[in-house]
C-alpha cells in the first residue's frame, strides 16, 4: 500500500515536470519565431532552456519522491497512533473499576475531561454528561467538602498520589462506598489528576461482618470463662449444700414429731433445694450439666415463688393467686418454668406501666382436644407436621390490665430479638416458647388493644411421673432395710464426708473416710476384703474419682462403685461406660436418697 502511494506520487511529480516543460516549449516556440533574434543566439538559447527544463523535470521527480516518502511516514506515524488510541482505549473501557480525568487546579475540581464505561455504567451518566460535571457533583457533600481542602491537595503535589475513602452517588441518588487512588499525572503539558475509583461496598459489608465476628468470637470467650466460672462454683457449691441439707435430713429424724423446730429444719430443707436448682441451671450453663426432669406440682411452683414475684412487679400492680384443687402432677424441670413464670410476670408488670392494674396468676387442668390444641399459639406459628397429642393438660395462666398487643404485635412475639420495650432484648419469649416446647407443651396467647393479655401455658400431664412421685414416696417412708459391711467414703470436702458417715452409719454400715484419691486407694488396699461399697466423689486432689475407680477395679473387681457429684448423672458417668460402675448419686442428695441408691446397689432383689 505504501509503495503504490509513493509511486503514484512519483508518477505525479513527473507528469507535472514535463506538463511545465510542453508549456514552456510553447511559449518559447512562439516567442521565437515571431521575435527579433538571430539564428545563432537561438540556438543556444534553446540550448540553454533544454538543460534548464531537464534541471526542473529532475527536481520535480526528486521533489516528488520526498513528498512521498514524507507522506508514508506520516501515515505510518498515524497508524502508529491510532493503533496506540486504540489500545490505550481498550484498557481504559476494560479496566473494572471506574476511571476519571480531570485538570488540577488550585482551587475546587475541574470538570471532567474523559471516564472510562465502567464510570458511565455505575453512576447513570453518559460521556457528555459527565463532561459538564466534577468530582464534587458525585461525591456525598460532607465528604466533598472535606476532600477538597488544601491539605489533602497538598498532600496529593507532595507524593503524587493519595488514597482516601469516600462515599459517591449515583444519577438516581443511591450512596455507595469508594476508595479513590488518585494521581498527578502531565497530559498535553498541563497537570492532570488521574482517579481510579474503587466499588468497596463488599469490602464494608465484609468488614462490618468481619467485626460482628469478632465480637461474637470474643462474646463466646467471655461467655466460656464465665462458664468455667460457673462450673466451679456450682460444684463448690453443691459441696456445701450437701453438707447443709444432709445435716438438717439427719436432724429432722432425731427430733420430736411435735418439736417446733421441725418447721425450721424443713424450711432450711426447701432453701438448699433450691439452691441445689441453682447449682444445677449454673452447671447447665456451663456446660457441664442437664436440666432435671421431676414430677412437678405447678401449685407449690408458683407458691414458693410468691415473694420473688411480688418485689419483682411494678408498685401500682396488685398479684393475685387463683390456685385449682388438687392439680395433677406434669413432667419438667422446676427452674426452667419458674423462667417461664417470671418472664410472663415481668412482661405483665411492663405492659400496665405506671397505671393501676391487676396481675391474675391461675392455675388449673384441662382436657384438651386435639382441634383445640392445633389452635394454640405454637401450633399456629410453627404449623406441626404431627399433630400435639390430646389429653389432660394442666396449665398456669398470667392475665393482666394492661396496654395489651395489635395483630402484628402478637405475629412476631416469639420473634427472637423483637421487642417493644426501649431497653429489651426480644429473647424473653423465644425462651419461653422454647422452654414450652421442650416440655411438650403450648400456649394460648390472647390480647385485646388497650384491655389486656392472657397466656395460658399449657403442659402435659403425665401418669408416670405421677407413678414415680408415688414409689418415691413409698420407698422413702419404707426405713426397715438395713446395710451390712464396710462402706468406704472418699471426698475432699471432710463436711460431706461426716454427713455420708453419718447417714450410711445409720443404714447400718461401718464406714472408712479418705480426703483424696491417695489416700482412698491406700485405705481400700488395707481393708479391701472388707469394703463391700465404695461412695467416691468424681473431682479430688492427687488422683480424680476416674483414675481411683479403675485402680480399684484392678484391686477387687467384685466392689460396687458409686459415683458422687455435683454434675449431672450423664456428664458425670459418660467416662464410665461399660467399666462396671455400680450406680450415680447427684450432690446434694438426702438420707432417703442415699439409702434408696446403697439398697439399689447392695441389694438389687429386694
């Protein structure tokens, strides 16, 4: 292609020449023949043109092949740039992040010379409009005032480059993070800021979840240091109740039928008991324990809550009690309903606020249907597959006065995390449905705007537990068994060691004492023709119950083992699994109790 350019050229520049040279022919031609010149001097005037005209048909021709080649190398020159336009194009519109050319200037922003598509697609803008725009048209004003100050220019001259992050908005006015990078950069011999921005709202929304992980790694480490806290106390503790109520059993067996001080030693009785359910909802939390299920009478439940509830409501709201006779008994665990009682009383005491109300709390039973039970609360939200069984439910209802709830109040009330209250967390009825549901229960939540709510928690009532409750009973009032041997005690608490003497003594039994491990092997290996039972507790000094069980298997593998703690019975004996272990008592634990376990171990047939 360049070559045919350069030889038409040529081909021009030599045309012209001999265009000139017939021209001047002519001319001379007629000039000489009719003008006034001798024949001689014609000649060599002619002469002379001829050389002159070849002088000029020569440099036409070399006239012609610069032209020429100056044209190719400017066209070459031009392909040159295009091609560079091209690429420099190419990687502008492919670049991914947004890309804006703007003149510095000394004070505020310039308008923008060229962005890239990736700028066109994210703000709405197209070219021309962004041509009539600067930094501060799509930048958040906060932000643009502050980025335009002089430091930050500065700051810019002095390195070159600065990177800060902002907050842009779009043609439509949604906001969005951005990290700018933005350099000096000299572009036709005046200074240019080049500005790559940068899309990081996955880069904030990473961050912030980032942070929120963070802060729930470092909540369940404070939670799991409270909880080995926890766990420690509830096992001193129970240490100490044992040694409290098994003194106050053994008291209570001495004394007079008509002693006055029986009521007192029944009453110190009822509190280590539930000291014991703290001890127990602690280790729960620790992780290192389960909620106990017993036969439970929601009567004496909320009785001995009573107190408790009446300092724990507002001082304009009156508590009253309307209690069935004779309630059946249902399975559950006695601290996670007095949870239930206590949420539903505070939310109760909440909703009448500082007006005058009342605070009904009802007990009862129920024969419930199964239609009637598929329109509870729980049924309703969760929408259970199968349906709840129906039966004899007995129930505990708080009725209040006060403000009560709208529809959609009542829609997301076991919402976790919905509240109402300015400083509540919306975990009070998640819990309380939660706890419900564990026990096989449901409730019936009703509620009129400006009238009141009523729940009615409704629990299954269950013939064994009731059977159970009885057999206690029966075996508790049954004192004619008696032991006989040698029953080794190994405690590092010497108050539980004197109680478990005193109690197994008066079963019947000789008892030995060791403070720990060492010392309970050293004694069972003197006397281990003699000790027919060893009561060993899980945690002690030198060796741990686990370590002193399996010595001892090794010793006399025909002795019976009971373990002792303040753990729950399946933490405590999953390590004893198929080892032979005789049986498990949980710390604090009665004469009765003890008793019922040593006959159950020594004596299995009777």
């Amino acid at each position: 292609m360049r070559v045919a350019i350069e030889k038409k050229i040529i081909a021009a520049s030599i045309m012209l020449g001999l265009l000139m040279w017939v021209f001047d022919a002519v001319i001379d031609s007629y000039f000489f023949r009719h003008g006034p010149f001798s024949g001689q001097l014609i000649t060599q005037i002619r002469f002379h043109e001829v050389y002159m005209r070849m002088v000029i048909l020569v440099s036409f021709i070399i006239f012609g092949i610069v032209i020429a080649r100056m044209m190719a190398r400017l066209r070459k020159a031009q392909a040159v740039y295009e091609e560079a336009e091209l690429r420099r194009l190419a990687i502008f519109n492919t670049i991914s992040d947004a890309v804006f050319l703007h003149p510095l200037q000394e004070e505020g922003f310039a308008p923008f010379i060229d962005v890239n598509d990736a700028a066109c697609s994210w703000y709405g803008f197209t070219r021309e409009e962004f041509r009539s725009l600067t930094a501060s048209d799509i930048t958040k004003r906060v932000d643009a005032d502050r980025h335009s100050l002089a430091k930050n220019r500065r700051m810019l001259l002095e390195a070159g480059q600065l990177v800060f992050e902002t907050t842009h908005i779009t043609k439509a006015g949604s906001e969005f993070p951005v990290e700018i990078n933005s350099s000096v950069v000299n572009l036709t011999g005046r200074p240019m800021i080049l500005a790559v921005v940068r899309d990081i709202t996955k880069r904030k929304h990473l961050e912030k979840e980032r942070l929120v992980f963070e802060r729930q790694v470092q909540h369940a480490q404070k939670l799991e240091s409270l909880g080995v806290l926890a766990g420690g106390i509830a096992h001193d503790f129970n240490n100490l109740l044992m040694a409290i109520l098994g003194n106050a059993d053994l008291a209570l067996d001495e004394i007079s039928s008509v002693s006055p001080a029986r009521s007192k030693l029944r009453d110190i009785e009822k509190a280590v008991k539930r000291a014991a359910e703290l001890a127990r909802q602690m280790l729960a939390y620790s992780g290192k324990g389960n909620f106990v299920i017993e036969p439970i009478n929601l009567n004496e439940l909320v009785r001995e809550m009573a107190h408790m509830l009446q300092v724990s409501i507002s001082k304009k709201a009156v508590l009253k009690f309307n209690f069935a006779d004779k309630l059946p008994l249902i399975d559950g665990d006695a601290t996670q309903l007095r949870q239930i009682i206590m949420n539903l009383i505070t939310n109760a005491s909440d909703a009448i606020s500082e007006r005058s109300g009342v605070i009904a709390i009802s007990t009862g039973a129920m024969n419930c249907s199964r239609d009637y039970l598929h329109t509870t609360t729980i049924a309703a939200l969760h929408e259970l597959s199968a349906p709840m069984t129906e039966g004899v439910y007995a129930y505990v209802e708080v009725a209040d006065t006060g403000c009560g709830m709208d529809l959609q109040s009542q829609q997301k009330l076991f919402d976790p995390f919905y509240t109402t209250k300015f400083t509540g967390r919306g975990l009070g009825m998640a819990v309380v449905q939660g706890i419900v549901r564990g026990h096989k229960g449901t409730i019936k939540v009703y509620s009129e705007v400006g009238k009141g709510t009523n729940f009615k928690i409704l629990l299954p009532v269950s013939e064994s537990a009731v059977q159970a409750h009885l057999l206690e009973e029966e075996e508790n009032q049954d004192g004619s068994w008696q032991g006989r041997g040698t029953v080794l005690v190994a405690d590092d608490e010497e108050a539980v060691c004197a109680v478990a003497k005193l109690m197994l003594e008066k079963i019947g039994f000789d008892v030995l004492t060791a403070a720990d491990g060492r010392e309970a092997l050293r004694i069972f290996e003197t006397h281990k023709d003699a000790i027919t039972c060893v009561l060993l507790d899980l945690t002690m000094p030198h060796l741990d119950g686990e370590e002193v069980f399996r010595k001892i298997r090794l010793i006399g593998p025909n002795v019976k083992v009971v373990i002792s703690s303040g753990y729950n019975e399946s933490d405590a004996t999953q390590r004893f699994i198929g080892k032979g272990l005789a049986g498990f008592i949980q710390k604090p634990y009665t004469y009765a109790s003890l008793a019922a376990k040593i006959r159950e171990v020594m004596d299995p047939m009777g």
